[in-house]
C-alpha cells in the first residue's frame, strides 16, 4: 500500500506521531518553544492581530530625521507568510503549539519524499526514521524554535517530489504541493533564489537526461515561484505603495557588499562626487562588535548605519544604486568574495552560538503580553536561562551527521551504480539544495551557523533512505529483472528467489538448432 493511497485516518495517526517525534523533544527540554532575535518580528504581529491591539509594538517610533520618515511597510524586514502560518497558534497557550505543527508538517513532507524513493510503505519504518531524525538531527531544532528556517529542508524534498512523481500524483496532490511550495517562498526569499538555483540546474539535467522532467519543474515548481512573486508583490504594493519583492532587500546586500569590502572600496572613490548618506560614515563602516561582524554591525547594531539613517525611502534607494554600482564595477572581487562566503557557509553547520545569548528586550517583552502562566514558563526555560545544552546538541547532531556520511558512502557512493534510479536523484537534489543554501545564504549575507544548519539533516535522512532501501547485500543492477520464489518480480535491491530454477536460453550444440544449452 502506497504512502499517498492509504486509509485517512492511519496516516494522520502516525502524522502526529511523528509530528511530535521531531517538534517536542527540544520542547520539552527548554521548557519552552526556542526563541531567536527575529522571533518578535514574526509573532509579534500574529499576537496583535489575533487581539486586535490598537497600537501594534512593532511599529518603529516616529522619526524626526530630515531624510524623511520610515518605510511605513510592516513586512519591510520579513515577508507576511511564516506571520500567517503562526496567527492561529499567537494567543495564550497556543504557543506550544508550534513546535508540534512545523513537526507535523515536517513529517507529511518526510513521508511523501519517502513514498517517491520507494522506501517501503511500514508505519514502524516511518516512525522510527522520524524518531531518529527528530533525536539526533538538527531538524528537532529548528522545528522547536519560532521561526521559518525548519521549512528550508522541506523545500528542497519538496523539489524532489516533484522531480519524481509528478505525473503520478492525483489532482489535488498537485494543488497541496503548489500550495506547498508557495507558503515555504512567502515566508523567507531565500527559498525563492533557492528554488530559482534548483530550477536552472534541474533544467540542465533533465535537458540531458530526461526532457520529461521539464514539464514536472514548469508546473510543481516554476508555477509556485510565480505565485509567491505574486504574492509578495502584492504585499508590498498593498502596504507600503510600491510593487517589489522586497524594500529590504538592497539594504541586506549592501551589508554584505560592505563586510566584504567592495562596497567600501567604491564608496571611498564615490563620495567625492556624490552625496551618499553613507559618505560621512566612511571611516566607520568598517567596525564590528563582539557578535557583530561587519555586516551586522552596518545592519543591527545600535549604532550602525541602519540604525542611525533608518529605513527611509532615501536610504533605501540608495543603498540599491550603490550595490548595483559595486557589483557593476567590480564584478571579480564580488564574485570572489561571494564564492569564499558560500565555501565558508557550507562548512558551518554547528547550531547557532546565540542560544544562550542573553534574551532580547523585545523577545522579553512580547511575552510579557501572554498570559502570566505562558511568560513564567518563558522565564524559567532553559534558554532564558542561559542553560541550554547547546554543546550538548552539536556534539549529537555532529555524530548523527558523521554516521550520515558514512552511510552515504558505505551505501551510495560505493555502490552508486547499483542504487535504484529514485534514490540517485533524491541524493542528487539534496546536493544541490545544500549548495544552493550555502551559496545563498553565505553569499548574500553573513556566514553563520544556523544557515547551513537549518538543513545538513538532510544528509542523516539521505543515508536512512539508503538504508531502508537497500535491503538485499548483493542487489542486482538497475533494469535488471527476475522473478522470486513468490511470484514477486525482482528490482535493483531483491535477490532471484530459491528455487526458481536454472534459466536457459535458446543456443545451438552440435550443429542442432532444436537442442538447448544451460545459460552460464
């Protein structure tokens, strides 16, 4: 029985089950659902529209500058979908909650790239993948903490489903998985130049090997990322008058082009023929802090320049002409820098060193605004505290993935031509989804270890789906069939049964036609 054909309610069962194997175990730990600096942005205001709050606090103070006044846009930062996911869950004790949902939106996704791979349709195989994954893989993190960064992995499974049973699935398959793919881009653009990597070198692939696949990316994954630009699109014209994708975006690549340096370099030949808000800062955009690095600095901290201009249209503007111009005069050095932060990016996959930061005054105070029982529990969970076992975590989640590459290439790459066709290409799309998320995250922002982390579970997962596939030692080679002792044809990874008896084939002996020689 198939994952998909299945009767609805043992799905649903082992859903939540599962579900609750990977969103609670760190749930329970900490006490609490885990917390980052940009929590506030995304909860904050679900919890203000759920209570209809008439002064949201997210709303930026007024600004007296003589720049003018601030992006009135309140998806400046972050865009509206992972907002939308959180709103049902934004009042009292729902919080809890949302551990347990990313868990089980996490399963349903685990369960359908299992289903493509051919992996055998066992509830006790499932469960115990999900057990595993939810136990020793830092995707039990990012499921326990309030933000989008658990779907990334889930993007990229999503990818291959698409690639491998598209024109298989039923019509409202299809619809959940646009639907899919479409929530995953609105709720962070780095998904959306994920997805664009994935398009192009899927694309190259198919044009290669398997024109048909085309057709599977045009309508599974082209069409979603056309939604979400919709979409965001919409958002931004709706909120803030202007039809982009993002207002924030030239700011976050200037930050970058800045840490890196170029951007310095051309501001330093700029300024004594423009007047760039930034020209009277030159000496200072260099500077870091401790936590800070230069890009962050110019980004978040209290006195980086960010801070100091604010997100005035003027600012804005100009932070966009002066990216394009560096970028424009200085393609090499970009290119460059931007291949050493994607390297760089891709080796960093410990979970991220802010865990037992001290809590932000923001963070503390939205939760001061639930229920007094909901801010205790906040208070006395371990992260608050400073006493999450975060060098605990990484050195499980470390073994977990030193076992996952060891499997892959006990499994995989030893064996690679003898591996069933869907497992290759499951193998092949995490490669380049890992890629691409360190290319885009590194490249485009700073190097830090939540980025790559938020998906090198996908390496674990990999070689669990190697194992459960590859159940016979000696497997026959792809497109090879028999016939087993109980009338079951034979594939890649099952042995011809005893007793099926010796094959023959047609040949010639003494010059007879009419006799037959054993086939050896």
């Amino acid at each position: 029985m198939r994952f998909w054909n299945a009767s609805w309610i043992s799905p649903a069962l082992l859903l939540i089950l599962a579900g609750v194997l990977i969103g609670a175990p760190l749930l329970v730990l900490n006490g609490f659902p885990l917390t980052f600096d940009d929590t506030p942005g995304y909860l904050e205001p679900a919890f203000n529209i759920l209570h209809r709050a008439a002064q949201p606090a997210w709303t930026p103070p007024p600004d007296l500058s003589p720049h003018g006044l601030p992006s009135p846009n309140i998806f400046f930062l972050r865009p509206f979908g992972y907002m939308l996911f959180l709103l049902p869950f934004a009042g009292g004790w729902g919080v809890w909650l949302i551990p347990l949902a990313q868990g089980m939106l996490a399963a349903a996704v685990l369960r359908a790239a299992l289903s493509a791979a051919g992996a055998p349709d066992r509830p006790g195989l499932f469960i115990g993948i999900a057990a595993v994954l939810g136990l020793t893989t830092s995707l039990s993190l990012h499921a326990a903490t309030i933000m989008p960064d658990f779907l990334t992995g889930l993007v990229i499974l999503l990818v291959y489903v698409v690639v491998v049973r598209w024109p298989t699935l039923t019509a409202v398959q299809r619809l959940l998985t646009v639907a899919a793919l479409t929530g995953t881009i609105v709720s962070h653009l780095s998904h959306l130049a994920i997805l664009g990597g994935m398009i192009v070198l899927l694309g190259l692939w198919a044009l290669w090997h398997d024109r048909a696949m085309l057709r599977s990316l045009a309508w599974g994954v082209l069409l979603p990322m056309a939604l979400a630009v919709g979409l965001l699109t919409g958002s931004n014209l709706l909120t803030a008058g202007r039809p982009v994708l993002s207002e924030s975006s030239p700011v976050f690549l200037l930050a970058r082009l800045i840490g890196d340096g170029p951007a310095r370099d051309y501001l330093a030949e700029a300024c004594p023929s423009r007047d760039y808000l930034l020209c009277g800062s030159l000496d200072v955009l260099d500077r870091s802090a401790p936590g800070y690095v230069t890009s962050d600095y110019f980004l978040w901290h209290p006195d980086g320049a960010r801070r100091r201009f604010g997100d005035q249209p003027r600012f804005v503007a100009e932070a966009a002409e002066i990216a394009h111009n560096t970028i424009a005069s200085r393609p090499a050095a970009v290119a460059e820098h931007g291949l050493a932060n994607a390297a760089g990016q891709f080796v960093e996959v410990q979970p991220d060193d802010t865990l037992n930061d001290p809590v932000k005054p923001l963070t503390r105070r939205l939760f001061s605004r639930f229920p007094s029982a909901v801010y205790a529990a906040f208070d006395r969970s371990l992260q608050t505290q400073q006493r999450f076992p975060r060098d605990g975590l990484a050195l499980v989640q470390d073994l977990s993935l030193s076992l996952g590459v060891l499997g892959l290439a006990a499994l995989g790459l030893g064996r690679w031509r003898r591996v069933d066709g869907r497992v290759r290409m499951l193998i092949l799309v995490i490669g380049i989804g890992l890629t691409l998320n360190a290319a885009v995250t590194g490249g485009l922002s700073a190097v830090h270890d939540r980025y790559q982390n938020r998906v090198i579970w996908l390496v674990p997962f990999a070689a669990l789906v190697l194992l459960a596939t590859a159940r016979s030692r000696d497997p026959l080679p792809a497109g090879r069939t028999g016939r087993t002792g109980s009338g079951q044809p034979t594939g890649w990874n099952t042995p011809p049964g005893m007793g099926t008896g010796t094959p023959v084939v047609a040949g010639r002996l003494s010059g007879s036609p009419s006799l037959l020689r054993t086939a050896r």
